[in-house]
C-alpha cells in the first residue's frame, strides 16, 4: 500500500538541547566547524550515517542519548557556546553596517535572484558552477553582513543523481525530496501559509514559498506542488533544467514575477526592509525587472517612466560567453505568456527580448537582451569574460567601441569557510581581526610559519583523505555496474602526484583532450617510479548525448587493465565529493576552449587548498595567472582547425607534466619534502587567496554595483524623475535620426609633436535637441589598415556659442597628442544626462560621416 501522505514526527528534545534545533535551522552549520563538531558529538556513527545531515541526525537519535546529552554537563555547556556565537554572527555588526555608515546610498536590502542555489548537499537545489556562485554569494554576504536576500525556486526532484551502466553510459536518477525533511520552513502569516499567485501559460498558478536561512541571508524557494494547481502546474517546480522550452519559460515566469512577489510577502510578514536592488543572476532570473515595470505602473506610472523607475535599480549578471550557453525563447511563446500582463504593453514586453543586432533572429526573444535592457548595470564575471561580454554584445550598441559597452564585471569567488579543508582552516583561520595580513578572518600567510614537513604531510592527509573517499565510490560504483570491484581497494596512492579534473560535461571543456595521445598518457601513470594519477568526475546534462558519450569514452578508458585504479571517474559529482576533491589534488587540471569559461571557480577551491592550476588561461586563470601559482597551457586559438587545435593543446599538456610538473614534485631533500613544491604551495595560497575569496567578490559588488544602483534608483524615485527622464529619452530617440555632425576643422599642422595641443571645431545639427541634451565628442585612438579606431581617448567637446547660417552648433575641443604613432580620430555626438549612468547607455551615436 502507498501512503498518500508523509509527515515527519520531530523528537521532543529535553530542554537543556533545544539549541540544537535552532543550530539545525541554520544552514550556518554547513560550513561553521565548531556547529558541525556538536552535531558529531551527538552520535558519531550516526552523523556519519545520515551524511552529515543536522535535521536527519536529530530525528533518527535515540532518546536514551538524548538523555545521556541532556545530562552531559560538557556537552551542554558547549552547545550553549556554540549558539551564543550564532546569536552574534547573526545580529553583530560587519563590513556592510561599517560601510552603510559611509555611504548613505548604501541600499537597506538587496533581492538576488538565481535558478540554482548551491549551499550544502543537504539542499540539492544546484546543477553545477551558477548554483555554487550563488550559494557561495549568500554565504559570504551573510559573513560580511550584506542585506541581501536570496531568492529561487525549490525543486522537488532537485537536479538529478548520476550513475553509469556497465559500459559507462550515464544514468539519471531524480529522487524525490520531500521539503518538509529539508532545512526549511513556509512562510506563514497568522493565517497560514502564505500563497503568492502568477498567471503562467494562462493558468493562475499557485506558489508555496519556502525559507531557508543561510546564516543572516534568508533564501526564498517558491514551490508549486500545491494540490489546488492543476497537474501541469503543480510540475513546474519538479525539477532543475528538466523539460522543454515551455517548461523553462513556466519556471522563469515563477522565478521572477513571482519571486518579486514573495519578496513582498516576505517583507510584509517579518518587516525585513524591501530591497532597492534587484539583482538577477543569469538571464533566467530577468523576467523580475517585468513584475516591478508592473508595481510601478499599478501606481500610476506610465510604463516608460515605470521601466526608468525598475531599470535603476536593476543588476543584470551575464554568465556565458558562449552564444548557445544563452536563455532563449520564441517570441511567440512569450507573447502567449504576457498576453495578459495588465497593464503591461505586450508589445513593448516583446521588443524588450528582440535580437536587434546584425546576425540576431527576428523570432527570439533573448533573455539576456532583455537584462540588458532592464538593468541599468551589467557585468561579466571576470575581466576577459566582461571584455567578451563587451564584444558579443556590441550590437546593441552601435557607435560605440567595445570598451564603451556598459557592461563591466566582477570576478567570481569562492567562500573560504566551505571550500577549504578543515585541517588547512586551523591553520590559515586567525582571530585576530586587526591583523594587516589577515582578511575576513583568515590569515594567507599563516603557512610561511610552518616548517615544509608540516606542510607536505598535511597536503598528504587530505590526499589521503579524498582516496578514502574515492575508494567508497568507486566501490559502489562498481558494484552498481555489476564489475569485479577488488582493485577499488588499492585505487590510488596517497604518495603519487593527484590531478584532479571535474566539471560539467558541456563539451567546450574538452573532458577527454587528456586522451588525445592515449598510449602518452598510460606511460605517464604507469611510471615505475615518478608516476601520476588523474582523479575526473562531471555530469553531463540529461539532454546532451554528446556530453554522455564523453563521459563513456573517459570511463572505458579508465576501465582498461593497465590503467584502472590510476585514472578513475567518480560519479556523481556534487558538493559532497567536491569539498574533499579540491583538497586531496596536487595539481587542477582545466582546459576550455578559450574564452568559452566565463569565470570558472573549481580552480579557486582547489588553489586555497594548496593545488596549483594547470590550465589554459580562461576565465580567472587569464586575470590571476602567475608562474608562481601553477601553469598556463598555451591557448592555440589562432589555428582554425578544431581537431589541429586540440592536438597542439593537447601536446603543451603532456610537455608541461612531463618537463616541469612531475620533476618538481618528485624531486625530495633529505627528509622526503619536494621543498619547490612546498613553497610554491605556500605562495599560491598566500598570492590568490585574499583574491579568490567570495567575500572580497560580495564587496565588489556592494561598492561597484549596488550602491550605485541604490543611489541611482533613489535619484529616479524622486517626484516625477522618472517621467521627465523617459520623456526626455523618448523626445532624443525621435530627433535623433536627424543629429549630424555636419563639419569638422581642425587646426593641425603638418607635424603634431607629443605633448602639442590642437583645437577641433565640429558643427553639429541638433534637429531641435538644446545643446545640453548630448555630448560631442572626439574619439582618437590607434588606427589600423582599415581605419578602425583602437584603444580610444575620449575628449569632450565645449560649446563656445556661436550657431552657424545653417543652424548648426559650434562645439570646440582642445586636444593634447599624447603617444606617437599612427592617430586617427571622428567625431560623435551622444545623448547627455545627469541620470544616464554611461554615454553608451541609450545605445545611440551620431558618428561624422563626412
Ligand atoms: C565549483 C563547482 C563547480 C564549478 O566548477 P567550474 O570550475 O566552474 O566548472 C561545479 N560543480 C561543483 C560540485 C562544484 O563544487
């Protein structure tokens, strides 16, 4: 008989630990040590068998124990310590009540929405690298005090546990999580629990909202499984990234109208300030900018001034320098969506997704066009990924060069208090706040004090520790495969150089370009005495066949005789594998085809815990590179042919293992210690660590991004701001076809020396603009055989006030030649306002054409 229902019986717990469940309703515990070692007291064996997992421990514990605890006068004493410091991590000030004493425009709440949150394996609600940056965005703004709040969708099959068949094909399994055993709770109101409503696909669909709280941070999960929604409905939140097109659209509606909606709920209820940012992580989070053109216009706004109004406020986060990597939909599925997005214009809602650039298709709606358009700010998520970003979205912005794009970026980073080892957080962990080398609590230098045994036989115990880890999964693996599972117990040595590759299996990452000389590589890790092993693991989306068939071909691989147990893939890669991954690697194997990484972070987990990268400069790895860190592969970029690409990459790889990397670490002093190697450890958690840490990436965006917007949006909320900005803007739209620079003079001698100054008048046609309402600029630069302008200089033009015969304005610049060599220069003219946050920002330029 199947149970139509399932509720949970929580143990009463004797007073003395009532803390306990407080300690277990904070997802603090996932990477606070001292919370966890609690819930490990509690019963050891226990812990261990219920995976780490505070709610499961204490519903599964045995009274008996509980009274033996309650009765432990240690034990409660410290559970009393251990909950006061969560008491003050919770309400003490921090970074961001220091700063907001500065910076009046500092914003009283933030609203981050993503489709993924990665926090703890004990909420499955992730896919890969986009949910473990916004799990690790949480932690660090809830550890610098950062008001944000959290917002995304619970899925009940969360993303799916992989598995492989005997021939090393992939299988999916999506179990089903049941919220009411998850760390979190409804949101309720005295009349129960709270029910936000979204028309999506035409249907009103309901939607429960979920709290978890992530340290200080609240995380709002919206669940559609109600029994009031139809069957269709009730499917919406099932599962990550599963489904069609439609299915996507329905979760993105939800993401974003309703998740702007249960803000609301959730600011009524607790009082909690309503957020003056919103900021959307990825194109699937930007339907939240439509909900609030919609609260504005509820109010009376028109929907221009509404779109001014939501646009200030609004951060949009680009993830994918890969075209295909990006959210679209058909126009007209979204038109049947907003069909009746009162008092929305649907048509206005179209074009706000409309490819308007060469190359773009007329039936797409673009859902990062769209976040573009909705929020005043951009960013990449690191510096090449912001200058790509720049370049693959330069349509939009026609006139301008790419380095005018607004679009910037911020550089991800990865939360030190769960990503490194607990051994190594001893070590680098430092109470002392004040101290100059320490940041956010953490001292990088702290190794510099430890002699090189200390060192390298801590790096042997976490290498230890993750072949344990290894060994239990692959023996289950193979059982599971139904392979003869003896050689799992001498899998790997805690003595060989490891490296690690893990990620997921999109196929610009080139999971097997390490087999592109297979016979090479077998040498390698069969070397009687300097040998290597390779540790990889990765899920490839269900959807993605060519992905699978990559896994398969790495897993038959690692299945032959003379190299199982020294190349091995472990499934199901996930937070639980990937915590003792990066700390059990020497080296960390990454290889895209640059610039496809838009960041990449598994390479900063692995650095903070003394593994150097070797990689292909991508990502973080082309800003942060440094021979003291670890190893760039030289990127073939230039040669077309694919296959040519992969084969000369490929070849650096295996010169750069053989020649530097495997001498270094096999060459020993007389205690045993590669003494290079050790140093060369010290120096790449002391050079990237303040670097790659997540807090100092939270910061970032506080002083870069959303100050700014906070201060931009209260300049737009004032009086009528915002409708006299959108009529200005809709008046510059409609003269500006007829804005022409209709003659240049320049006083140029024959010879311009550096150093000399020389005056340009431009005569422009402003076609009843005034002359404050646009810029004219001069825009010199380097020039190249085609007249292209490079690396440009922009100089502003006065206006001196003489109009001429035909109605043009005089405008007069004095210019300073500041480098030799080839010059050239044009002139443009540019709307000019106060509100506007870049020259670039209306997409508009009226370039001399003479
Ligand atoms: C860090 C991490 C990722 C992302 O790694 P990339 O380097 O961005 O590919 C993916 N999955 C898990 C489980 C991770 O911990």
């Amino acid at each position: 008989m199947r149970a139509i229902r399932r509720f949970i019986v929580q143990p009463v717990l004797p007073e003395p630990l009532r803390p306990l469940a407080e300690l277990a309703r904070n997802l603090r515990w996932s990477w606070h040590e001292p919370t966890r070692e609690v819930f490990r007291a509690v019963d050891p064996d226990l812990w261990a068998a219920v995976g780490s997992d505070p709610l499961k421990l204490l519903s599964q514990v045995s009274p008996e124990r509980l009274d033996t605890l309650a009765g432990d006068r240690r034990f409660v004493r410290n559970l009393e310590i251990v909950r006061e410091d969560l008491h003050d991590y919770l309400t003490g000030d921090r970074w961001y009540q220091a700063f907001a004493a500065g910076h009046a425009e500092a914003p009283a709440a933030i609203g981050y929405f993503s489709a993924e949150f990665g926090i703890s394996k004990v909420l499955p609600q992730y896919s890969g690298g986009l949910g473990i940056l916004a799990g690790d965005h949480l932690k660090a703004a809830s550890d610098v005090g950062a008001p944000i709040v959290g917002v995304g969708l619970l899925y009940h099959h969360g993303y799916f546990i992989q598995s492989l068949n005997a021939s090393g094909w992939q299988q999916e399994r999506y179990p089903l999580l049941d919220p009411n055993e998850l760390p979190v709770s409804l949101l309720h109101d005295d009349a129960g629990a709270v029910v936000i409503e979204v028309e999506i696909r035409g249907v009103l669909t309901k939607a429960q909202v979920w709290v978890a709280q992530v340290g200080r941070v609240p995380l709002l999960l919206l669940d559609t499984n109600l029994e009031d929604n139809p069957e269709r409905e009730r499917l919406i939140t099932d599962k990550l990234y599963g489904g069609g097109s439609s299915h996507r659209l329905a979760q993105e509606v939800l993401l974003g109208v309703g998740g702007v909606r249960a803000i609301r709920a959730y600011c009524r209820i607790t009082g909690h300030a309503a957020p003056e940012v919103f900021h959307a992580n990825e194109g699937h989070a930007v339907f939240l900018g439509l909900e609030r053109i919609r609260e504005f216009m509820t109010t009376g706004d028109d929907f221009d001034a509404a779109v001014e109004k939501s646009r200030a406020g609004m951060l949009f986060t680009t993830h994918t320098p890969v075209p295909a990597g990006i959210d679209r939909f058909s126009k007209d599925q979204v038109r049947e969506q907003f069909q009746s997005f009162a008092p929305l214009p649907i048509d206005r809602i179209i074009e706000l997704g409309a490819e308007t650039y060469p190359g773009g298709d007329p039936n797409v709606y673009n859902m990062a066009v769209v976040g573009l358009r909705l929020g005043q700010r951009a960013n990449g998520v690191s510096k090449l990924h912001g200058e790509v970003s720049r370049q693959m979205f330069q349509g939009l912005w026609p006139g301008f060069d790419s380095s005018e794009v607004p679009i910037t970026s911020v550089t991800n980073g990865v939360h030190a208090r769960t990503w490194v080892h607990p051994e190594l957080r001893e070590v680098l962990e430092s109470p002392l706040e004040t101290d100059e080398n320490v940041v956010d609590g953490w001292d990088w230098k702290a190794l510099d004090r430890i002699d090189d045994t200390t060192v390298w036989t801590l790096k042997r115990q976490m290498r230890g520790q993750m072949i344990i880890m290894a060994r239990e999964r692959l023996a289950k693996s193979a059982a599971a495969r139904g392979m003869n599972a003896d050689w799992v117990a001498t899998a790997l040595n805690p003595h060989t150089l490891t490296i690690g590759f893990a990620r997921r299996g999109a196929s610009y990452k080139r999971l097997t370009l390490m087999l592109s000389q297979p016979d090479r590589l077998k040498a390698l890790l069969n070397h009687p005495t300097t040998p290597i092993q390779i540790v990889i693991a990765g899920k490839a989306h269900p959807a993605d066949d060519i992905g699978k068939g990559l896994i398969q071909q790495m897993v038959q691989f690692s299945d032959s005789e003379d190299v199982r147990g020294k190349l091995v893939f472990l499934p199901d890669y996930d937070m639980s594998l990937a915590r003792p991954l990066y700390p059990g690697c020497d080296v960390w194997l990454n290889n895209p085809l640059r610039p496809m990484e838009a960041c990449g972070t598994s390479g900063m987990k692995a650095a903070i815990n003394g593994a150097f990268n070797l990689s292909i400069r991508d990502g973080w790895w082309d800003e942060w590179y440094d021979s003291a860190f670890g190893w760039a592969i030289p990127s073939a970029e230039t040669i077309g042919n694919q296959a040519e690409r992969d084969a000369a990459e490929a070849e650096s790889l295996y010169e750069i293992i053989e020649r530097e990397i495997i001498p270094m670490f096999y060459t020993r002093d007389a205690n045993g210690v590669p003494a290079e190697w050790v140093k060369m450890m010290r120096a790449t958690i002391a050079g990237l660590g303040p670097k790659v840490m997540a807090t100092r990436m939270v910061r970032d965006y506080v002083e870069q991004l959303y100050a700014p917007a906070a201060a931009a949006a209260v300049k737009v909320l004032a009086d009528d701001t915002a409708a006299q900005l959108a009529q200005w803007k809709t008046k510059v739209r409609a003269a500006w076809p007829g804005v022409v620079v209709t003659r240049i003079e320049s006083h140029l001698p024959d010879i311009v020396e550096v150093g000399s100054t020389n005056e340009f008048d431009a005569w422009v046609r402003l076609n009843g603009l005034d002359a404050c309402d646009v810029a004219v600029e001069l825009v010199s630069g380097e020039v190249d055989a085609s007249d292209e302008l490079r690396n440009v200089r922009i100089t502003r033009f006065e206006r001196p006030g003489e109009t001429g015969e035909d109605g043009a304005v005089l405008f007069r610049v004095r210019a300073t030649s500041q480098t030799p060599g080839l010059v050239g220069y044009t002139v443009r003219v540019v709307p000019s306002h106060p509100l506007l946050a870049s020259r670039s920002e209306m997409g508009l330029a009226a370039v001399a054409a003479l």
